[in-house]
C-alpha cells in the first residue's frame, strides 16, 4: 500500500504523465520488496509517495534514473546501518554532537527549519561517525518539517507535493586555504544530495574562503538553474540579506542575527516534552522545563547553567531582539567574572533591572553589579537566623516603629512597601540603615517568589510586576518624625545603587507644603539644566504627590483593593501591623518570600518567638494607635516662608 505520509491531496498537483511515473516506480519497488531484496531498508522509503516523487523529481521525472538512485538510497542505508543510528549508535552521536559543529535551529520565515553547519570547528571530518551524526541532524529537519506541516505553519505553495525542505545555514569561519575541509563539506553534500533528494529549500554559505568562493562562480555555468538559485553567499551587509529571509532575533550572531546563546548539546539530544526529541530544534528545548538543565551541572559548572537559564527565560525571551541581546550579553559578561556571589545576579528580572537603570549600557550595568556584589559581601551578613525569625535586638526595633514594611499587593500583582512617619526616629543611623536592608532583602525575596509562580503563557500584564509599588504615607507626620538627612540620603543611596528600579511607582501621601515646593522646585531644576542629583529616580520609578482626596480616590479605585487598603490611606483594612508577625510569622515553613497580609492569615503554629522587650512593645503599641494618625489640611505658604522652611526641614 502506498503511503502519502499526511500529504493527503498534494498529489492532485501532479500532472497525469507524473502520477503515472510514481505509480510505476512505487509498482517496480513493491515486486522487489516481494522477492525480498532491500525490503528491510525500503521501510518508509519505498512505500512513501512523497518520497518517490522527491527521487523522480531529482532526476527530471526519469523512472530508470529515478529507480537506481532510490535503490542507491536502500543499499546505502543498509550498508551503513541507517536503521541503527537512532538506537545502537547514541553514543557515537553524543561524541560528535560535542563538537557543536551541526544542528538544528530555528527556523526561516516560510516556517523550514534551519539546519546550520560549521566545517572550521573541532572534529568536522566524513568519518562515518561523523556521517552518521549528519544524518541524524538531517533527520531531525525533516522532523520538525513535517511538525510545521501538520501544524499548518510551513508557508510553502500548495500545489508543491513535495515542498516540505529544509535551509542550510554554512559559516566557513576557522576554515583556512589549505584546509581539506571543503572536501569534507563535498562528502557530506553528497549524502544529502542522493539520499536526501528534494530536501534542500536553499543554502546560506558566510565567511566562505575566496578560493571556494571563486571556484563555485566558475562550476556555476554547468549548474542547474533551480539547483543554482538555492545556494547564496553572502559577503556583506549580512544582516540586510538575512533579514529577507529570517527573523534576526532567531538567527545565530554569524548569520547577522541577534541570538549569541550558546549551543549545548546535552540539551540537543536530551531534552523533549515527552515526546521524544524528534521535531523539536534546538530554540525550542531551550524553552522547555529548566530542569533538564540540571544534568549539565557537573559538567559545565554553576555559571555556565544559570547563563543558559537567563538566556531563555520568558521575560528575556518577550524582550526586543535589540534589548535581548544586551541581556544575554550581559548574563555572558558575567557569568565570566570571578567576583564572588555573582549567583544572586544570574538571574533575569535582576539583570533586567539593572540595564534598566543604567539605559541599557552593558558595560555601566555590569560595573554596577560587581560593585553591589562586593558592597553585599561587606554589608550583608548570612541571613540564616534572621529568614528563620531570629532577629537581632536592632531589627526588632526598627520594625516596631511600623515605619518600612512590606503588606499586601495591587491590582498589578506588584508587592506594596508603606513608608510611614507618623512615629519618631529611633535616632540610631545604622541601625536603620540594617533595618532598611532587611525589608528590602525581603522584598527582592517576595519578587523572586512570585517570579517563579509565572510562566510565558501568562498575561502581558504580568511582564511588568517585577518591581513595588511604594505608599508613603504622612499622615501623623512632625518635623521631629523625620530621619536625620544623613540616614536618608544613605537610604536613598542603597536603594539607587544596590537595589536598582526595584520601586515602580512611588505615592506620596499628603506630603508636607515645603516638601512639595522643594519637590517641584528640583524638578525645574532638573528640567532646566544640567544639574544632576544622588537621589535622582531612574528607570521605571515615577513618584507622584497625592495632595487631595479625589486625586488619590481616582488613583486608588484603578491601583488598589479597598479592601486591603491600609485605612489611613482611605481603605477598609484596620488590622494593625505588627513587628511580632513580620519578623517572626511564617508561610509555608517560610519568612522571605512572604509580606505581613499573608502572614496576618496564616495560621498559628507553634515556633519559636523573637524576643520583644517591654520597651519595644510599648512603642509598637504606641505606633498602631490610630491616635497619632491625624488628618490635616494642607495650608498654603508664601514663597520666602516656604523656601525657609524648606532649608530648616532639610537640614534640621
């Protein structure tokens, strides 16, 4: 029975003589399949009607010719042991898939998957290991060709039966003058040539050396014109010329494009969905679970899995093809530096916020890492006891003045950090300054678990809650509530250098009048000069003065859930906060990760409880009394008044 292997009506196609030719070949090789010659081999080959066509069309629709190289195909496939490659020879096809020299990636815009060679790497021979390994290769295109068919994404004429081809991508990068490697590349075309008719949609050849390039010009005058048209080589302006036929974002950095992720080829042949690995290219498993990459640490090193971790990260993945490269250049760049705890920073939405403050230089944001990481090797201690609830006596302090915690989330699914000053500072500078690390420690924690609960397949929106949304709130505010400048300014510091377009947006509350007159005073400033400031916000930060009732109404019914709302910021949620269920509360066995709303409703457990003094508590107690909250219009100030008072608040 002749099989059209999912081809369906292609064959409608053909004229009349045509299929009569494909009749009487499939005819010829049926009666030697009866009397048992090349039968084994023949499997797929004989009985496939598209293939028979692919033959008859390689020879001009001969059938004499058609039918010597078809069988040529059958003895060749067991004379080489063709049926074996794919279960007895694995091992062989491990070695040679190291060399990185031939795989599949990606694919062309008509949808044909792009099957790229690299004859000037290590251990690119015809030996018949090598050859097999081709062939493996070969036979994984055609896999993913046949995938796009049935998934109606090969855009290719309908009324071609057998259009179902490959692109073969060729850099010649390594190969010198008097390398024999061109003769390799001729053995291993021939393979495909006769045994692998019909296959090849077009040919891209880079970096191709003079000599080649010079002699194919000259054989071009005997060549085929069909045959002639697939082959191009391109010598300049590569980008322009690929770009008419791939998306560079898809297309290897040597063709022009934009993707430099390395080629790994454990990942190559071992990871799949479930399905095996056939019709999967290598672009694809790069975008499966990341726990096949687990198998790669012994082999490559901490540093080399997590680079391949960011490169194919969703949100690396959504990005422009531009800002993606600089990404990946980036998580490359560092994955090279020897400084210690780069671990922390091999990670996507920090490399991503990063280059966001820095305007996507790689080179300032890469500094800006290893500086962080060398300020956090000094100034942040193992955070064993204190993730576990065991915090020092100055963290238990700060936090009870309920002036910097973390509660709840917006409609974004971005976390909520309240500022509060309706307390006075403890008047102790580092201490503060720890406490402020502490909760930013736990923020970052709480974005990065959220960051694991998110896949590709979620909504745009989710692409952008990787930062905090920031309430500041001056309800109860005093002058002699405020932090001494010093400590704000180090705050302010930390969070520009070490913890970078972390906050969103930044709200604050019914300021004081001379904050808004300096506020908009250094907005002018900046606007209108070329004055710089340390506090200066970059990327995605926006602070916005909230100076009256229906502008935050209008603010809080598109942002925020009443119901969670803190009350002092017009919401219906009156739970006070408490230092006790910050610091000492866990979810799920765990304090980071988790911000005081979950905690709040998580349920008792028998733990250990941090210690709180007398002293900690009275204050605590006096923080949460809705006493001190006090509601007061604004009033406003004349010019000399507030530029006065402005100069006594900043520098009191």
């Amino acid at each position: 029975m002749l099989e059209t292997n999912g081809a369906g009506g292609q064959l409608d196609g053909l004229k009349e003589a045509q299929k009569a030719a494909v009749e009487q070949l499939a005819e010829r090789l049926r009666k030697t399949k009866i009397d048992g010659a090349d039968g084994a081999e023949g499997e797929g080959l004989y009985d496939d009607a598209l293939a028979l066509v692919r033959y008859l069309r390689a020879r001009n629709w001969d059938l004499n010719l058609a039918e010597a190289l078809i069988r040529k195909t059958g003895t060749w496939r067991r004379d080489f042991g063709f049926s074996k490659i794919f279960t007895e020879s694995m091992d062989e096809i491990a070695q040679e898939a190291s060399f990185g020299n031939i795989y599949v990636r990606g694919y062309d815009k008509l949808g044909r998957p792009a099957l790229y060679l690299k004859p000037g790497r290590e251990g690119f021979n015809a030996e018949p290991a090598a050859v097999k390994y081709l062939v493996y290769c070969v036979e994984r295109a055609i896999a993913c060709v046949e995938k796009q068919a049935k998934l109606g994404q090969l855009r290719v004429p309908p009324e071609d039966p057998v259009a179902r081809k490959f692109v073969l991508l060729v850099d010649f990068q390594g190969v010198g003058l008097g390398s024999l490697v061109p003769l390799t590349v001729r053995d291993l075309m021939v393979v495909m040539q006769d045994h692998y008719p019909e296959r090849l949609g077009s040919a891209f050849f880079v970096n191709t050396p003079w000599l080649l390039h010079s002699f194919f010009t000259a054989a071009s005058a005997f060549l085929d014109p069909v045959t002639l048209a697939k082959f191009n080589f391109v010598s300049e302006e590569t980008s322009q010329t690929m770009e008419q036929h791939f998306d560079l974002s898809a297309l290897e950095n040597s063709f022009g494009g934009c993707d430099d992720e390395p080629f790994c080829s454990h990942i190559f042949l071992n990871t799949h969905s479930g399905e095996g690995v056939f019709g999967l290219e290598y672009s694809e498993q790069l975008r499966l679970s990341p726990q096949e990459l687990n198998a790669l640490q012994a082999d490559h090193g901490f540093e080399y899995v997590e680079f391949l971790h960011v490169y194919r990260h969703w949100r690396v993945l959504r990005l422009p093809s531009q800002k993606r490269h600089w990404l990946r250049q980036l998580a490359k760049q560092l994955s090279l530096c020897e400084e210690e705890g780069m671990d922390y920073f091999i990670e996507a939405s920090t490399l991503l916020r990063y280059l966001r403050a820095h305007e996507w230089d790689v080179d300032k944001a890469a500094a800006a890492v290893c500086a962080t990481a060398r300020w956090r090797k000094e100034h942040i201690p193992p955070l064993g006891d204190t993730q576990m609830g065991r915090c020092s006596a100055p963290i238990v302090r700060e936090c009870a003045l309920g002036r910097f915690y973390l509660r709840g989330f917006d409609k974004r699914g971005r976390p909520i950090v309240y500022v509060k000053f309706h307390h006075e500072d403890s008047g102790h500078f580092q201490e503060t300054i720890n406490y402020v690390i502490y909760v930013m420690e736990r923020l970052i924690a709480v974005l990065r678990r959220k960051e694991e609960s998110l896949q590709e397949k979620e909504v745009d929106g989710t692409a952008d809650a990787d930062c905090a949304t920031v309430l500041v709130d001056f309800n109860g505010y005093s002058p002699s509530h405020r932090p001494p400048l010093r400590t704000l300014l180090e705050a302010m510091r930390i969070f520009q250098e070490h913890y970078p377009d972390v906050f969103g947006d930044i709200f604050l509350y019914r300021p004081p009048a001379r904050l808004c007159f300096f506020y908009h005073a250094w907005q002018k400033m900046r606007c209108s000069s070329c004055l710089t400031f340390p506090i200066a916000p970059k990327g995605r930060s926006n602070v916005t003065l909230v100076t009256s009732v229906s502008q935050w109404r209008k603010i809080a019914q598109s942002l925020f859930d009443y119901e969670k709302l803190e009350w002092t910021l017009g919401g219906n949620q009156r739970q006070p906060f408490t230092s006790k269920t910050f610091l000492s509360k866990k979810v799920d066995g765990a304090i980071f990760g988790t911000e005081f709303e979950a905690q709040a409703a998580a349920p008792e457990e028998k733990r250990q409880r941090v210690s709180f003094s007398s002293v900690v508590l009275k204050v605590e107690e006096a923080a949460d009394t809705p006493a001190v909250i006090r509601h007061e219009p604004l009033e406003p100030e004349g010019i000399v008044s507030s530029t006065i008072n402005t100069i006594t608040w900043l520098f009191r």
